[in-house]
C-alpha cells in the first residue's frame, strides 16, 4: 500500500503492510490451504472464444461463496500492464480501489463490500500474509500484475478450511502461474504516461530430465516519475518456481519470490493547495529548504516471500504441507508537515528540516498441513479433511525525529526526545479445522466444519513518547455450513452460513482502553451461477452480522494531557447487498457485453448511519471485442457515495465533508496480434479525465482529498515464444 509519510505535531507513526492466495484443483478438492474452489471451470483453461475466456470477472460453478475470478488473459490484455493486485480486483463487485499516482504506482485502501485492507485476507498460493499489527498488505511490495497467473476475488469466509486472520470479509486469492511440461516464455516492454516504463519477462523450462523437473522465472522492472508532481517510483520483482515429481504419488515444490520497491511518498491535499498548485500536488516539491522536499519523503522495502511445498496421494489419502516464510524491510524519512503548515523554525528554532526516520521489519514463518480422503459410497460419499495452520510472527518498529537537511537525530520543539516509536511486537497463531464434504446426491455437496482458532500477541516498547506493552491471549471456535447443487453442466445454485473471527489488532495494546473484544460476525449469502459457451453471468445476495466493531477517540491522559487513542467497541454493524456479473458474446461480430455491479449498505446498528469507505453501490459496464488480429475492452467504472466518517446525511449537526461524491472512470484498450505470438496493445485509463476526489479526511475545515488520477496512457509490445 502506498502511504505518505504524516508526523503531524502529533508525530504518530505509520505501519507497514502485507499481502496473497491458493491454487484449486478439481470439483472443491483443495489441499492448497484455502476453500476458494475456482475449480473445472477455470476460465484459464476455457476454449478460446468463449464468454468463460472473454469474460473480466467470473464465478464458479463450484463455489459455496461469492467470486470474482481474473483470469490471466484479464491480467494481460483488459488491466493496465502495471497493475498491482488492488488495481487488479477494482472492477470488480463490490470493490473499490483508488490510485492517485497511477494503477499500480499508489494504490490505496482497497475495499470490497466496504470491508478495509486489513479486514480481508490476502493469500499467496494459498498462504495468508500481512502485516502482523494491523492485518494490512503492503500492496506495491508484493507480487505485481506480471508475476501473477490468477487472482480470485472471494466475497466470504469460506468454510473451516479457508485459514487466515480475516476471513470474514473475503479472501482475495492470488496465485503464481503454473510450470509447464513444454518450454515456452514471454518477453514484453511498456511506456507511458509520467516517464513510465516497464521491461517484464517470464520463462518455463518445460521438463528437464527424466525425473520430470519443471521450473520457471517471472521479472518485472518498474520506473515512473509519477502521475502526482515528483511522486517518482521504482519497483524490481523476482519470482522463481521449481517442481520436482518425487516418485508417482508425491511433488516437491519450491517458490521463491522477492521485490524491491522505492517511492516518494506523498499526502492528500486540502483545498486551496489544490486550487494553488493543481490536482497533481502532493505536498512535494524540490526545495531542499522544504519539509516537502521530495528526496526526504522517500519509502524503501524490500520484501520476500518463500515456501515449500510437499504434495501426494497414497492409498486415498491426500496430504499437503506448506512450509513458508516471508518477511518486508520498510525505511526511509518523512517530513513533519508536508503540505507547509508548520514552519521549520516552529519545530527547529536553531535551524534545519523537522523530520522523522522510520525503520519498520517484520517476519513471519509458519506451516500448513491438509489432509483427505473419500470415505463412503452411494448417498454416504464424502470427503473428510482436516488440517492445521501454525505461524510466529515478530515485528520490531523505531522513529527518531531528525533535521532532514542533515539526517542527523534532533530533538523537536514540544517533544522530549527523538525518539518517538520503539517497539517489539510477537504473535502466534494457531488454527485448525475438520469438515466433511457430503455428497448424498451426484450434483450436491454439503460441507459443514469446525474450526478452532488461538491467537496470541505481546508487546513491548514506546509509541509516542508514552510507554506501550501487554499482552492478548483469544481463542474461538467457529463453525461453518455451505451447499452447492450443479442443477445442470451449465448451472448451480448454493447457500452459506458461516462465523468469522478476527482478534484486535496491535494498535489496541497502544492505547489505554482497557480490554476489547474481538470482532466477530455471522455470514449468510446465497447465489446462482450460470456459464454456457455464449453467456457467463451469477447472481448473489449477502447478510454479515457484524458484532464487536472496534472503535477510537482520542482523550487527553496524563498530566500533560496528551492526546491518545483510546479504543472499545462501539456495537455491532450491519452489512448487506446484492451482487451480480454478466458477460455475453453478441453473435458473430466479435463484441461482447459485459456488466458488473452492486448494491450494498453497511450501518452502524446503533446509529443506523453507513460507516466509513462503504460504497452504496458499485458498477462495471462495457465492451468486450476480439476477432481476427485485433482486440479490445472499453469498461466504466462507477463508485456511489461513500463517508470519510460515519454518515450522518439528516443530522442535525451534518459535517458535508464526510460525504464523497460518486465517481467513474472509463479503461479503454486496444490492441494488435501482428502474428500469435507478436502483438501491441494501447491501454488509455481514465478516458474523460474526471479528476473527482476519491478519498479525504472529512475534516470540518480544510479538508484533504486525493484524486482520480488524469487521464493516462501505456503502449506495450509483446512477444510470446
């Protein structure tokens, strides 16, 4: 995730982020750790020409929950070529992404049916990750567009083998492209807008030897001075896979995946900054006199994510076991006030830059072990699993204020010493599940399972000159129900009911407000799906009960009476909606309409007011051609109103800054197969250049707003072999 670096007077401190998902085999057979069945009707593996391997976004004849499934042709021909994984998922049902920098150069706060970045999980391959303290996913630093084979957009909690800290808001699921037994590879250049441009390439091995040794190689490298004045960016990824059969019934998988990303970092914009220097401002400037300056407002994280991988099948029992590690290394300094409100002098009356540097690392290592087997016969069939999920996790963060001229510690006006952030942060979580896939009938399956979930976390250190610690010890068992009936080869119906969990996050140990809750929901959704050679299209409705929704205020506490965030739980929120994808070839001429939307309400059940970051509706709609050398998608985007705080529309002291207006954007492609293996395609985002604000701070006066990126263009040349 893209943050600006904001010290305020306040001098708070900013966390890093995380994010990943799981590769599905056949029906809902899944021994990759997460319940996201994209099954047989993959639309990776649809004929060419048909609406599955046109469509942008599908569900799954097989799936218990609500998805949206990218296929790789979608990576590589709809999404712009520079896209993370938010600006992947973005037009999708119920989500919503914004990108002030540019797709893929600052995506920020990624939500879907209004649950925040930290509220839903992120899988690699079937591997949950994030930040360790707020749950969160450092967007920019993980697995770009090129490196990816899929992504599925799953809208539930999935049944008691989906594992992860979040899951009650969905998983979104990415997955690394698979090996090949024959060689093949790709090779591509892009440039555009703001100086962008990027070289990717990938390579598949195909089998080496007698004993089947397959590997592959995906690199991406990434520069562009940004969308957003001096808000310059730098990105190399590296992702390898090596897959070893070891005798006929086991394969050994190794997966390697590393990035280095480097940024300016930049804040929203009030008003008459905007008015003053344009739309483009954010708060950067190359004045080495500025708090504003770009090369003091600098991100640097270095990121790596490894497992490996054991997989067989003896006698009927079905085993998979993933041990994995990742870990993220954030850095760099950041002025007090970039936007120039607070004069250096007020902070360093001796002379100098007021800044901070923030150094941030966290790892995380763990294993996941799945078990199956067919038990059964006739209405008895069935499948058993089980597994476990176990992962520690230490995160270590420091901020000293400096003179950034210098980069030298110094002690700010008002404040008792550099030192403002010093902590140490541990967590262990263990979860682990039962549940049994019954098929009573030849086109119905009905899971229910059991999950138990332990997690633990300590803390120790200062945070804001106060000092923090403690410790959270929270256990839960939950259950889930679901149900798929395939009516016909084309078209299946299903129900859900499912529990979700998530323990409170680090900031809770921060602040002083005594014990909180965890957050806890119920989740009931049903849907229908429907995939024929011309026509894909499903349809879904949702209810999440929302218990325990953690809340804070800021309360003077000590004799100074500094200003600290106190949390509880304020009560219990409501999410509901109605989801819906559609695409359909039109006849022979080589168009096909798309369409996507939704209808959602998320309220406060004490107040009845929509909380804050959910849209009330959500829609995707356009065209789709393919036929002979040429290609194309033309698709809108729009985003109903959302609040920057609780919405108060009515009230009798109504704040009309909370409120943002709707919004949409216009993605339209083009592109050119010089030859199958040869083409060049123009991707053009933001076609009517609609600057509207996109998200703020809802502050009564003055307030700060990012925006719509200006409208931006990329061509890239590819060559497939």
């Amino acid at each position: 995730m893209h943050h600006a670096v904001r010290l305020g007077l306040g001098l708070t401190a900013l966390a890093a982020a995380t994010g990943a998902l799981a590769q599905s085999t056949n029906q809902t057979t899944n021994l990759q750790g997460v319940a996201v069945s994209a099954a047989v009707d993959d639309p990776n593996l649809a004929p060419p020409g048909t609406a599955a391997a046109l469509a942008p976004s599908q569900g799954s004849l097989f799936e218990i929950e609500p998805q949206s499934v990218l296929s790789r042709s979608y990576i590589q021909t709809i999404a712009t070529p520079k896209a993370d994984y938010l600006a992947l998922l973005e037009l999708t049902p119920s989500a919503v992404n914004a990108s002030p920098n540019g797709a893929g150069l600052s995506s920020k706060s990624g939500t879907v049916r209004g649950f925040q970045d930290g509220e839903y999980d992120v899988t690699f391959d079937g591997i949950p990750f994030g930040d360790p303290g707020a749950f969160g996913h450092a967007t920019t630093a993980f697995f770009p567009g090129p490196s990816l084979g899929k992504v599925v957009v799953d809208r539930g909690p999935g049944t008691a083998s989906n594992l992860g800290n979040a899951t009650f808001g969905g998983t979104v699921a990415l997955y690394s492209a698979p090996t090949t037994d024959k060689p093949s590879g790709q090779l591509s250049t892009m440039y555009g807008s703001g100086a962008t441009w990027q070289v990717a390439g990938e390579g598949n091995t195909g089998t080496l030897n007698k004993v089947g040794t397959e590997a592959s190689v995906n690199y991406s490298h990434l520069e562009s001075d940004g969308l957003i004045d001096n808000a310059g960016f730098r990105q190399d990824n590296v992702l390898f896979k090596v897959k070893q059969p070891l005798g006929d019934h086991t394969t050994l998988t190794l997966v390697a995946d590393y990035n280095k990303v480097k940024w300016n970092t930049f804040t929203a914009q009030p008003k008459k900054q905007s008015d003053r220097f344009g739309l483009e401002f954010g708060g950067l400037n190359r004045d080495p006199e500025s708090q504003g300056f770009s090369d003091y407002n600098i991100d640097d994280r270095h990121a790596d994510f490894e497992y490996l991988q054991l997989h067989g099948d003896y006698n009927g029992w079905r085993f998979d076991n993933k041990f994995y590690t990742y870990g993220l290394r954030d850095s760099g300094p950041g002025g007090v006030d970039l936007l120039g409100n607070t004069p250096n002098a007020a902070l360093l009356p001796n002379g100098g830059v007021p800044g901070a540097i923030n150094h941030s690392r966290y790892r995380a290592a763990g294993d996941m072990l799945a078990v199956e087997k067919d038990v059964g016969s006739g209405w008895l069939d069935s499948t058993l699993r089980a597994g476990v999920w176990a992962e520690r996790t230490y995160q270590v963060q420091d901020q000293v204020t400096v003179d950034l001229s210098t980069m030298t510690p110094r002690v700010l006006a008002g404040t008792p010493n550099a030192n403002i952030i010093d902590t140490d942060q541990h967590t262990n979580t263990t979860q682990s599940y039962l549940e049994v896939e019954w098929r009573p009938l030849e086109n119905l399956s009905i899971t229910p399972g059991v999950k138990q979930i332990v997690f633990n976390r300590t803390l120790d250190g200062v945070s804001n000159f106060l000092p923090v610690g403690g410790a959270g010890h929270f256990a839960t068992t939950l259950a889930t129900l679901s149900a798929n009936y395939r009516i016909d080869s084309g078209l299946a119906v299903y129900g859900q009911y499912a529990e979700g969990f998530q323990a409170p996050k680090v900031n809770i140990l921060q602040g002083n407000g005594g014990h909180v809750d965890p957050q806890q929901t119920k989740n009931y959704q049903a849907g229908i799906v429907w995939k024929t050679p011309t026509t894909v299209a499903d349809l879904d409705v949702y209810y999440i009960d929302f218990a325990n929704l953690v809340s804070s205020v800021e309360e003077p506490i000590g004799p100074a009476g500094s200003l600290v965030s106190v949390f509880t739980n304020q009560g219990g929120v409501i999410y509901k909606g109605v989801e819906g994808e559609y695409t359909h070839i039109l006849g022979d001429s080589g168009f096909s309409f798309t369409a996507n939307g939704s209808i959602n309400t998320a309220y406060s059940k004490t107040t009845h007011r929509q909380i804050s970051n959910a849209p009330e509706s959500t829609a995707d709609v356009g065209f789709i051609y393919d036929q002979g050398p040429l290609y194309g998608s033309f698709l809108v985007k729009y985003v109903g109103t959302r609040f920057t705080g609780v919405g108060e529309t009515g009230a009798e002291n109504y704040n009309p800054n909370t409120r943002l207006p709707t919004y949409n954007y216009t993605n339209f492609n083009i592109g050119y197969r010089f030859t199958p293996d040869l083409r060049l395609q123009l991707s053009t985002n933001n076609l009517f250049d609609h600057r509207t604000p996109i998200q703020g701070n809802g502050a009564a006066s003055n307030p700060t707003y990012y925006y719509l990126a200006a409208r931006n263009y990329t061509a890239q040349l590819t060559y497939t072999f």
